[in-house]
C-alpha cells in the first residue's frame, strides 16, 4: 500500500490538481518534507537567495502565465524575508499562494526555534490566510488558499503548514484530491447601468479610456480591442494591461507620457476608467474634475474611491466591456486624439532631443533609445528603480499584454526588477527578457543573477547607473541644498563583474556608441548578463519634481 507524507501531498496538489509546474522558494527545515515531495511529480523549484526575490519570481510569472504564483519559504526569516514581496503583489491586486513553514505544534509557546505568531503580521497584506494542522487536510486547505487568490478582487494568500502536518504519511487511497481551487469567476453589471455608460460614451466628444492592472488580470484583450477600435477612444494602459492596445498604435497616447496622460485627463469629457485606482499618480482624480467618469472595477468599494463614479459598473473587465461593446456605437475620435497630440509635441520635443542626440555623459532617455535600437520592440522590458523607473517607463514600446513592467504604482518597490525578469523568462522562455534598472535599485536583489547563472535562465540587465539613489539625491537639492546631499551618493561600483563571478555575461560602458554593440553581445552570450552603463548623475526625473512638490503638501 503506497503512502505519501504531507510534504509530497503539497508538491502533487500543486501539480497535478492546480497544474502548476513552478515553484519559487529558499530552502529551509521547516519545509524540507515539500522539497522532498517534488521531483516525484516533477515540479520544478527555483531556489532563490533571498525569499523577497522568490515572491517576486512567482508574482511575475504569474502575470505572463495567467495562472497563480507560487513560493514556499521556511519559518522566522524566510517568513519575515517574504513580507515586501508579499506586500507588494496585495497592493498590485496579484494571485499569489505563499506556503510557510512554521513552528512545530509540540514547540508552541516553549521557544521553540523560529517561534513567531506570523499570521498577526501577515494578516494586513493577504486576503485569506489559513493553517493546516492535518496531514489529511492539505489538499482541502491547498484547494482554499488557491480559490482565494484568484477570486473577485485577485491577492496573495498565505498558508501555514506545521512539521506536525508535513512529515506524518498517509495510504495513498484515503487521500481526498478536491478538484482545482484556482478558478476565476466572472460578475457582470446590471443592464440598466450598461445602458447609462454607453450613452455617455455615445455622446462624449472628447472621451478617454484609462486603464489598469485590472485589464491585464482579466486577460480581457480581445473585448477592449474591440471595444476601443469600435468606439475610436484615445487610451492609456498602465501595469499589466499596458500593450494590449500597443504603445504606438493610432489611438494610444503613451507618446505623450504621465504629463500628456494629465493634461488628457482635464481635458477630457468623459472618462471611462478600467480596472484602475485613482491613486497618486493620477492626482487622486482631481484632474477629472471636469469630466462624466465611467469605472469598471470588481470590487464595488472602489468605484467611488477618491472621485465618485457618474456610473459604477461593478464586474469583471472583460465581461463589462463585451456588455458595452454590444451597446455603444461606431465612432471615430481622429480629430480629438490629433489635437492631444499636438499638444504633446510641445514637451515632449525636450525628451525627442535626449533620445535621439548622443550625450557625454549618456543621458538616460539616450540609453532607453539605444536599448530599443539593441533590442527591438518585441523584447519583453521590464523596469525598475526610481527616476529610471520613469525614464524606461516612458521610453520604451510595449506592443502586446504586460510588454512593459515595473515594480507596481501603489507600493513603490524598489528591487523588483531582477526576480521579476526571472520569473518573466522562466514562465516565457522563448522570449528575450530586458531589465532597465537603476544601479541602486539593482543591489537590492543583484545576487538572483546567482540564481539565474544555476538555472540557466538567459535574463540581460541593464542598468542606468548614475551612481547614487538618484530620486532621493535630487529630492534632497530640490528641498534643502546640493550641499546637504548626505547618505545618496554610490559611487562608480563594478556590478557587471558580479555576473562574471557567478558565470554570467559582464559589460562597462561609458560610451554612446559602447551601448549597442555590448547590448547585443549580451543577449547572444546566451547566459545572465549586465551590462552597466554610466550614465550623467545630474540628470532628474519630472517624476521626482513631481513627488516632491507632492511631499511639502
């Protein structure tokens, strides 16, 4: 009679039921049963260097694989470690199941190692949290974690699983498998709601559609290129739903940048938001003051936040959109997204300059071109880091779902760059992978390439390196003095040799005409690579003027 202990209970649940075939994590005893567990059922294990980075991992693979993210990490630091990941994919409303070790039910309450109450400081940061002191309860409590996740508003959830649950065996036969949690469910608005928002949008002569991470968690691609060919509405997309309309399509106007998306937005007569917060970046909604707001969203308590809804159309993306576009008319918009256009010509022609003219030192809107001229349109970018976050946000060209990403606009997290470029190539392998990070924000996680050189997973970095925490040095001149800079600086520090120590692919450069050629050379070494690019420290971001005007308020 074949038997199973809880450790390979978990790994196959997550195989076989879940269909889920990779797992991030950092090893550690309390879940060394689950190790165990995987390569019976072949599930592959990415074994990180910090388990911040194995959140991340599975955050990003999520968002290229449409399925939940998974990470495993052992008790007390691996737990504590996992926070700002976890953190991090609750504020950007991502599927994620973490599986956490934790103390013995024999130890509790004698000091027993790593003793922690984790779930009081989870709880905050997961919709769902749960744990598992039965062998023979794995899969039931599996099956919730994974339907959590994924259900309404999408998040992380956290699972505990005690030694107690994960060594003991069981006969094979009296295990329950219930069938996959991991299943999204659609809502829809009522008609009378629909009817009212495609009026709206009928009769607006200056509309604009505004779309978020929603979009792209609804994988809803085919109804809002429907929608927006039909309706003829200028777009923005932002997070994961940025490219599904491309960049540079006719009726997207990235060209026109955050500033260009403000000025559209007070302009505008009619917005129709999709899946979107109206958080900072969109000054909390005040530049639609002006305008009749339609927003679609699956969790009802949002569509009134910041700036109440003229119509509420509570649901998933796609479905509303499919309800819409059965409603709305053929339209063309031409002459209005012209006028934005123009509009945009007189501040964008500064940043033109920067990217097309050679610099010494490189500007960093010069170092974003000649990586698209490196690599082409159809890379998968991925951005990190503070001004450069907004120099490669807007500079580069996403031309399909998720084509361009960064590290998320409510929580601002530095250090997401590298494990979200692993966790992007691991779930499209086929698929070259670019990181554009600041050299700051590329320590936070510059030993993953360790990871990456032991997994064969052929990531390129490149980092705008301006030696110091660029945002937060320019932040300090703006409000005190150059003078008064303290604690920002980082000098000229050699990070492509950290990808040579560990096997990888190295590259310095402090040349215009050095970038593409060590670029492309990186991308063919066909292993991890950085390239480290100098680039001109007196250089700032509108962004940073931006929060720090938004800071003295």
């Amino acid at each position: 009679m074949a038997e199973l202990h809880g450790g390979q209970i978990v790994a196959r649940y997550i195989r076989e039921v879940e269909e889920i075939d990779t797992v991030f994590s950092l090893t550690g005893g309390h879940i060394t049963p689950i190790y165990d567990g995987c390569p019976d059922c072949g599930l592959r294990i990415i074994d990180v260097r910090h388990e911040q980075a194995a959140v991340m991992m599975a955050h990003a693979w999520s968002i290229y694989t449409g399925k939940p993210g998974v990470c495993m990490v052992t008790a007390g630091p691996g737990f504590t470690n996992a926070l700002t990941g976890i953190v991090n994919a609750f504020m950007e409303n991502h599927p994620l199941v973490v599986i956490s070790g934790m103390t013995s039910i024999s130890g509790r309450d004698r000091g027993a190692l790593q003793e922690m109450d984790q779930p009081a400081m989870v709880a905050s940061v997961v919709k769902w949290m749960g744990r598992c002191y039965e062998t023979a309860r794995i899969p039931e409590y599996l099956e919730m974690a994974f339907r959590y996740a994924v259900s309404n508003r999408p998040g992380p959830a956290f699972l505990e699983i005690p030694p107690d649950a994960l060594y003991p065996r069981l006969p094979e036969e009296d295990i329950s498998w219930p069938t996959r949690g991991g299943v999204e469910y659609d809502t829809a608005p009522d008609d009378d709601s629909i009817e009212q928002a495609a009026r709206l949008i009928d009769n607006a002569e200056r509309p604009l559609l505004l779309g978020g991470g929603g979009v792209g968690l609804s994988r809803c691609d085919e109804e809002l290129v429907a929608f927006v060919r039909k309706t003829g509405m200028p777009t923005m997309l932002f997070s994961n739903g940025r490219g599904i309309i491309p960049d540079d399509d006719p009726l997207s106007i990235w060209e026109g940048g955050f500033l260009g998306l403000l000025a559209g937005l007070s302009t505008a007569d009619v917005v129709l938001a999709v899946g979107v917060r109206f958080n900072w970046l969109f000054s909390f909604g005040d530049p639609m003051a002006n305008a009749k707001v339609i927003r679609i969203d699956v969790d009802a308590a949002e569509t009134n936040r910041n700036r109440k809804a003229d119509v509420a159309l509570v649901g998933d993306a796609g479905a509303v959109l499919k309800m819409l576009n059965e409603r709305v008319k053929a339209n063309d918009h031409g002459a209005w997204i012209e006028s934005l256009k123009s509009g945009f010509a007189t501040w964008t022609e500064p940043e033109r300059l920067q990217k097309e003219t050679p610099s010494d030192p490189i500007h960093p809107f010069r170092l974003i071109n000649r990586v698209r001229e490196a690599t082409g349109d159809d890379a998968t970018f991925i951005v990190d880091g503070g001004d450069t976050i907004y120099f490669a946000g807007v500079g580069l060209v996403a031309k399909e779902r998720a084509g361009v990403i960064g590290s998320g606009l409510q929580f601002g997290c530095l250090g997401t760059g590298l494990p979200f470029a692993i966790g992007a190539k691991v779930a499209r392998p086929d698929r070259p992978v670019v990181l554009v990070t600041g050299d700051g924000s590329f320590g936070l996680n510059a030993m993953e390439l360790d990871t990456a050189a032991r997994h064969c997973i052929p990531v390129v970095c490149v980092i705008c390196n301006d030696q110091a925490w660029g945002s937060a040095k320019h932040g300090h001149e703006m409000l005190y003095a150059p003078e008064r800079v303290y604690g920002c600086d980082l000098g000229v520090v050699h990070y492509e040799r950290i990808a040579e120590a560990v096997g990888g692919h190295g590259e310095f450069v402090t040349k215009d005409d050095e970038i593409v050629p060590a670029i492309r050379r990186a991308l063919e070494s066909g292993k991890p690579a950085c390239v480290n690019v100098m680039t001109d420290p007196t250089v700032t971001s509108p962004a940073t003027f931006g929060l720090m005007e938004s800071l003295k308020h």
